[in-house]
C-alpha cells in the first residue's frame, strides 16, 4: 500500500472533515480548520493519501520548546495499517529538523486506544486537566515525549 505525506491545503478540509466526523465524538468545525490554515502561523498539517484519497491527516504547532500535536486522525477502514504511527514519524521528522525536541498532546481519558497507541510509541502520561472537553466536561490526559536527538 502506498501511502504518500503531503501538506495538508484548504482543498483537503471537506475529506478531513468526513475523517473528523468519523472519529470523534466531538469533531473540530470546517472554519477551525480554515483558521488553522490561514491565520495559526505556528501551525503545520499534514495529510495521509492513498490513491489520491485522504485516509488520514495530523496537525500539530511548532512553539518555542516543543511541539504541540493538535490532532491526529485515521479514516476506520484505514486503522491499524499504520498510517497513524506514519503520520506521528512524520511529525517528529519536522520536530528534528526544527530542534524541538519534545512532543506535547492531549487526549481524552476515556480514549484508551488512543493512548495505547502513544504510550507504545514512548509518550508518557505527566498529567491531567480536569474537565479539559467541553462537549462533556471530560479529563484530559497530557502525554509528553521527548525525543532522542543523537
């Protein structure tokens, strides 16, 4: 299967938004995105194509010390084939080459794929915000990385 990274542009949003609907409970807006896009000049993004389809995308913002991961995505029929960790290797790809050498996220508490997926992936838990969701009032869990930069 391959599997082309390419930069996320404002031509992707409706495909990314029928992945976002898929996945979350709690999807991001089209304008969200929109703004990311065009007016967040520390935020980057990135789509998963196969076959000229977007089966995944991410997008994250390079700060000061670190780099926060806002969103990470798989369309279902495409999960568990690796897009997901091909995406986040993408993601600390930039990360080296832009020296930031920590990794930031947060996540649901309920998601426990999800942090399975980046503990495997040596994320660790450093803590919680409380009532962080605001669809529902849940926790999230912060999960920090650092990665090795030898």
């Amino acid at each position: 299967m391959e599997i082309t990274i390419d930069l996320m542009d404002k031509k992707d949003i409706e495909e990314v938004m029928e992945i976002e609907r898929e996945v979350f409970g709690d999807p991001w807006s089209k304008s969200a995105f929109i703004s990311e896009l065009e007016k967040n000049p520390h935020a980057i993004y990135f789509t998963a194509i196969k076959e000229r389809k977007i089966i995944g995308y991410t997008g994250f913002w390079i700060l000061n010390d670190y780099i926060h991961i806002t969103n990470l995505a798989v369309s279902p029929e495409y999960q568990k084939q690796g897009i997901a960790s091909l995406l986040l290797k993408n993601i600390e790809n930039t990360a080296g080459m832009s020296r930031k050498y920590n990794l930031y996220l947060e996540v649901r508490k309920s998601n426990d794929n999800a942090i399975k997926f980046y503990k495997k992936r040596n994320f660790e838990i450093i803590d919680c915000k409380k009532n962080y969701y605001e669809n529902n009032n849940e926790d999230a869990l912060i999960m920090w990385k650092v990665i090795n930069n030898e």
